[in-house]
C-alpha cells in the first residue's frame, strides 16, 4: 500500500453560513491523503497503473466551486466524490481549513477533519 498526500491546496471559495461570506468569499486550504495498492505502478514504473494526483487535485478543485454552508458538507463532498472517482483508493482522509473565519476574534483557521 501507499499513501499519497496532497498538502496546503489553496483555493478561494463561497462557503460560509453568513451571506456575506458566500457572496464576498474567502481561503481554504484542503490536505488530503489516501491509500491504494501501488504494487501494479511500482512494477510497471507506469503512472496510468497510478493514482494521478494532478487529477485528484482537479476534483477537489471542482468540488470548491460549489459553495456550502458547512466546511463539513464540503469536505464529506470531496471524500464521496474521491472514493466515487477512483474507487482503488481506500482510507481517505480531508482536512479542510476556513482562514481567517469572520467569528470576532483573531483566528488563523477553523478546519474540519473527514
């Protein structure tokens, strides 16, 4: 087995239970790493036998566009659709991360572990 990470994806988006925050938007981050069996694209040496993460990275891009109340929804949203993509991948786990989040205090992040 290996597991893939994917760390510190930076993206702008429209989540947030605030109206503003879904109109103005703001950064997340998402971490996001997984498991599968590898053996087939270690001994071919052959990425099409490989989960492609630049495709991974896509996925989880479109899911960003699609705005949420809940940094939760968003981050079970790219798990599903993960798994649903390549189902050889198991074990996968998200990390989403709200920057700044508009609660009236200073705050780095507010994040979400799937």
């Amino acid at each position: 087995m290996a597991r893939i990470s994917i760390n510190n994806m930076r993206f702008y988006a429209h989540h947030g239970c605030f109206e503003e925050e879904r109109k103005i938007g703001t950064w997340f981050t998402v971490d996001a790493s997984f498991e599968y069996d590898a053996s087939q694209a270690v001994a071919t040496d052959d990425v099409l036998q490989a989960v492609n993460y630049a495709s991974v990275y896509q996925l989880i891009a479109k899911e960003m566009k699609t705005p949420s109340h809940l940094i939760e929804t968003v981050a079970v949203r790219i798990r599903d659709s993960l798994s649903s993509a390549f189902p050889q991948i198991t074990d996968i786990r998200i990390r989403l991360s709200k920057l700044r989040p508009p609660i009236g205090g200073e705050i780095e992040s507010v994040s979400v572990e799937i």
